[in-house]
C-alpha cells in the first residue's frame, strides 16, 4: 500500500483512479456512452432508408446498380461524427470541477494531480474515441449484413472507403487535426468546466475568423516571394498542431492543477 502514501507519479495509482472515476460515474458514462451509440444508429438507419427505400417499389432499380452507394453516405458522416463527438467528449474532461462538491472531491481524492487529471483525460479522450470506432464499425456491420439479405447491392463497410486512395500524408493530417481538436476542446473545459462545448464553440468561430482573415492576407504575399512544395508544407502545417496540442494538454493539466475548490 505503499503507493497511496508517495508523492511521486504511480502507475498503480493511476490505475485505481482510473476505475475509480468508471465506477463512481458509471451512470452518467453510460448515459453518454448510449447516446453516442444512439445517434450512430439512427445516422446509419436514416442513411440506409435513404438510399434503399426505392428497391421495393421498383425492381429495376439496380439494373445497373451494383455496388454500395450509402457506404460512401456512412463514411462522410462518420467523419463529421468523428469530429463532433471527439470534441463534446473532450470538453467533458474537467466538469467535475463545475461545482464546489466537485472540486472538493477531486482535492480530496488521494493521487497526484497529474494522475486525477489523466484519469478523465484518458477516459473522455481515448476511451470515448476508441468507443466510437468500435461503435461504428459494429453498427456499419450491421448495415451492411441487412443490404446483402434485403437488397441485391454489394456493401462494403465505410472503413473501406475512407482508406480507399488515401495517402499518409491525408491521414497523417487528419490525425493531427483530431488530436488539435480534442486538446483545445479539453483546455477549454479546464479554464471552463460549465458549458464548456459550447464555449469551445463560440471561441472557436472567434478563432477561424481571426486566423482566416490573416491568412487571407499573409499566404498570398507569402507564396508570390518563396517557392513552397505545398505537401512539405502540409507536414509540417500538421506537426505544428501535434506540437500544439501537446502544449495545450500541459496547459490544460496545470490549470486542472491550479484549481481553487472554492
């Protein structure tokens, strides 16, 4: 037991907060958890409705139809979903800390900040994405094993074309550009923990005005006066939003660190 009583970052510890914050939230994890699941559910029915609900009216339909045209429907959804729910899920990483009772339970709580604030770090960013990829594909499987019985079509799951033609330097980007999301979103819910997404919203229209009024300005003076190769560019675009994603998650933490629980 010796790991309760050090003052030193523990592994062990950690882990015990982490079941901890599962258990003592179970509801409202499962409550956030069934709606996420809710949501992909009805986006992937209404989706399927739409694109299938001729084939029983009319049976030349797919005369010349032969592959699946909602997968690709399911795949640009599932990507606006991805963004969506990366963030609100982000945003819920320190609303323990908007209310007093909150905060006194987090001041409480035996652990080093650093690991209560990983506990729900880890929980509302990795968890919650990890849920909604398996979500997804559990779902899409789904349609697709309905498409096969129901109708004539081939399906493919929506995985396949996302991935279809793409290179790593779109998925290295794309990547970086959730990671950048997640941490602004989570250090908007350290310096704001009540209604944090739609704060994070709201300063975010704020921020995409300010910067694409100063790229609109600087980029075409920028590009006339250096020869730039767009795709270096583009690395090095997104290796700036993973350094600035880690640096807002060290900023995050220090302020989940700093707070008063009155």
């Amino acid at each position: 037991m010796e790991y309760i009583t050090q003052n030193s970052f523990s592994v062990v510890r950690l882990k015990m907060l982490f079941k901890r914050e599962l258990i003592s939230n179970r509801q409202q994890l499962l409550l956030k958890a069934a709606v996420l699941l809710g949501i992909i559910v009805v986006a992937e029915m209404f989706i399927t409705w739409v694109f299938y609900k001729e084939w029983q009216r009319d049976s030349q339909f797919y005369s010349s139809y032969v592959q699946d045209a909602s997968g690709q429907a399911v795949a640009v959804a599932w990507l606006f979903g991805l963004g969506l729910f990366t963030s609100l899920s982000a945003s819920f990483v320190c609303s323990n800390l908007s209310t007093k009772p909150g905060r006194i339970t987090s001041f409480m709580t035996v652990g080093t900040p650093l690991e209560k604030y990983l506990s729900r770090a880890l929980i509302y960013t990795v968890g919650f994405f990890l849920l909604y990829i398996a979500g997804s594909v559990v779902v899409d499987l789904i349609r697709c094993l309905y498409i096969v019985v129901m109708t004539p079509a081939t399906p493919h799951l929506f995985v396949y074309y996302l991935f279809k033609n793409v290179s790593f330097q779109t998925i290295y980007v794309t990547i970086a550009a959730i990671l950048l999301e997640q941490a602004y979103f989570t250090i908007v819910s350290a310096f704001f923990p009540k209604m944090s997404f739609i704060k994070g919203i709201f300063c975010a229209i704020v921020l995409t005005m300010v910067v694409s009024f100063v790229c609109a300005e600087i980029m075409p003076w920028f590009f006339d006066n250096y020869k730039i190769n767009v795709e270096v560019l583009l690395y090095v675009f997104a290796t700036g939003m993973l350094i600035f994603a880690a640096a807002m998650h060290l900023l995050a933490y220090y302020r989940y660190k700093e707070t008063d629980i009155q």
